[in-house]
C-alpha cells in the first residue's frame, strides 16, 4: 500500500508540477503580449541579465584553486555564478544608495 501511495504521490506531483511551470511561463507571456511596453522593458531586463553574465564568464576562470574534485567546466560555471552575483549585488547597492540619498535631496 505505500509503495502505492508513493508512486502516485510523485505522479500527482509530477503533473501539479508542470501545471505551476505552464502557469508561471503563461500567464507572463499573455500579460507581455497585452501590453507591449512592458514587453520592452522585460526584454531590455532579460537582455542586461544576459550581458552580465556574458561578461561573468569572459571573466571567470577554469582553474580549480581548491582540492575539491570537479571538473574545469565546472570550476568556470561556478566562477561565473560567483560573478555574476558580485555584479548583480554591487548594482543592488549602488540602486539603493542612490534612491536613499536622491530622496534627501526632494
């Protein structure tokens, strides 16, 4: 009887899963196509994340400096998440900073 209930449960999960992917992909893209201006800026957003970590890569290195076993490949995607989430992180910064201090200014 368990062995039953598990191997629908993760059946069951299987297909809710899917659904919440479909959701979550489609409502996104109906709401992009009935507003195009927001098109525009969710393409220039998804565009600039590209470009950064574009440039994560072109920095990042596949040298492994630790005795870690992984393979050069994944020395570099874990160099490039690295980063791109330091880049990500320093523009956070600068965005909240600045909003802060334009507000003292108003």
């Amino acid at each position: 009887m368990v062995d039953f209930i598990t191997n629908y449960g993760i059946i069951l999960t299987y297909i809710l899963l899917a659904v919440a992917v479909v959701t979550a992909v489609g409502f996104p893209l109906i709401q992009l196509a009935k507003n195009p201006k927001g098109a525009k800026g969710a393409l220039i957003g998804a565009g600039l994340l590209v470009v950064v970590v574009g440039i994560s890569y072109a920095l990042s290195s596949p040298d492994n400096p630790s005795n870690i076993n992984i393979s050069p490949e994944g020395a570099k995607q874990v160099d490039t998440g690295l980063y791109a989430f330091y880049m990500l992180a320093a523009v956070a910064v600068v965005v909240t900073v600045y909003a802060e201090v334009s507000k003292l200014f108003k």
